[in-house]
C-alpha cells in the first residue's frame, strides 16, 4: 500500500523529512577526509585520516578546534578551512550519489512529504552536490553553512531546514550518517534514521541517538514502509 502524508491544503499539519547531503546522499565523506588530512599537512599538521573521518560532519570550525591542540595560533584556522575546501572542489568531478538517494527523495516526495536537504556544506559546494543528485523535483528546500549561525552537533542547520519548508519538529524525521547528525536532531527531539554509507558503524550511531540504522538510500527505500518516515506517514489524519 503507498502510502500518503496528509498537506496542509486539507487542514493536516505539514509532514517534512530532512536529508544530511554528505555520506547520507553523496558518497563524499572519504574526499571530505583526505580533503582536511591535505589542509592540516599544508599548515604542518599530520592528522592520521582515521582521527579526521571520526570527525567529519560537524561543522568546519568545530572539526579544526576538535582536532589541533588548544595553544595553536588560531588565525591560521580561516586558512586550513580554505585549503580544504579548495581541496575539495578538485573532487567535485567524482561526486557521486549513493545507489538510490534519488529514488529515495522521489518516494518520499511522491508519499506527500515535504523534503528539504539540511546541510551545512558551503554554498557553492551544495549547489555542485544537487546537480549530481538531480533532484531538484523532489526537493522543496536546502540550506547550506551560511544558513546556521552554530554548526553541528549544534542543531541550528536543522532549525533553518525546517523554517525554510514550514514544518514543526514534531513533524519531522532526519536521515544523516554521522554521529553529529544525531546529536544535532535529539537536541530538537527528532526521531534520527541513520546510514552507515558514510563510514560510522551501527553501535556508535545508536549510541548517539539513532532510532534505526540502515546500510544506505537503497536499503531504507526498500524499508520504507517499516521505518520511522512510515510510522510518520502512519500517523497523519486521513492517511
């Protein structure tokens, strides 16, 4: 049976799912990595890429303070967060999306849902992600880093993703694939779904918050029904 969110049309409360772009949608969490490893090198930093991929996901501010020590001369942290992202924009060539993220949006869409993509990513960075997505049908909002005043753990991107399409918390559910992203959403009481496509294993996603974990786009399309975006769908009048 398909199911139906209710709209606001008809006097339901509008439903919203919100998506992490960044290891949840696009397979980018290893070029984020390598990305930082190359902009702590330039600076004479030797971050083991394993310590830095424990990290990404949060905000760039927060990843740099998280990682370098605490007497470091901190003007030059503008300059490591430049380097990465011109270092990641070299990659931008072999973005990919994971197998399903556009079936995904597109049911999720098709089911009544109001989509939005909360991310935290530099503008122009989203703006190259969505492209590779192609989805812009099943998309009704996305934000980006200039849309938060706090990065994640901070739940601020979650806050504006959810201003930008007109939905309440407890209408929504989040997708993301990092520890960051489940602390962002239980800060705001939002049931988290969780992929491990960005790297991060099951146990540490449920130990930060996650109500269900699953392998990827695919695998939570093909469980759709059973998840909690179906127990939100489940819970709409006239649905």
């Amino acid at each position: 049976m398909a199911l139906r969110a209710a709209g606001s049309p008809d006097g339901g409360r509008r439903q919203g799912i919100l998506f992490d772009v960044d290891g949840t949608l696009i397979d980018s969490s290893y070029i984020h990595t390598i990305s930082w490893w190359g902009a702590f090198r330039q600076q004479g930093y030797d971050i083991p890429m394993a310590s830095i991929h424990h990290f990404v996901g949060m905000g760039g501010d927060r990843l740099v303070d998280s990682l370098l020590p605490a007497n470091r001369d901190r003007s030059l942290d503008s300059d490591i967060m430049a380097s990465h992202g011109a270092l990641y924009a070299s990659h931008w060539p072999a973005l990919r999306p994971f197998d399903g993220a556009k079936d995904l949006l597109a049911q999720c869409h098709a089911a009544g849902l109001t989509v939005a993509l909360a991310s935290s990513a530099r503008k122009k960075d989203l703006q190259v992600m969505k492209a590779t997505l192609d989805a812009d049908a099943f998309i009704d909002a996305a934000t980006s880093a200039n849309d938060a005043k706090d990065s994640k753990p901070a739940p601020d991107i979650l806050v504006a993703a959810l201003e930008a399409i007109g939905v309440e918390a407890a209408d929504a559910v989040f997708v993301g694939d990092a520890v960051w992203d489940m602390k962002a959403a239980a800060a705001l009481g939002i049931p988290a779904i969780a992929v491990t496509c960005g790297g991060v294993n099951a146990g540490e996603l449920r130990d930060a918050g996650a109500v269900e974990v699953y392998e990827g786009p695919r695998d939570l399309l093909e469980n759709l029904t059973s998840s909690a975006i179906g127990r939100l769908l489940s819970l709409a009048p006239n649905s």
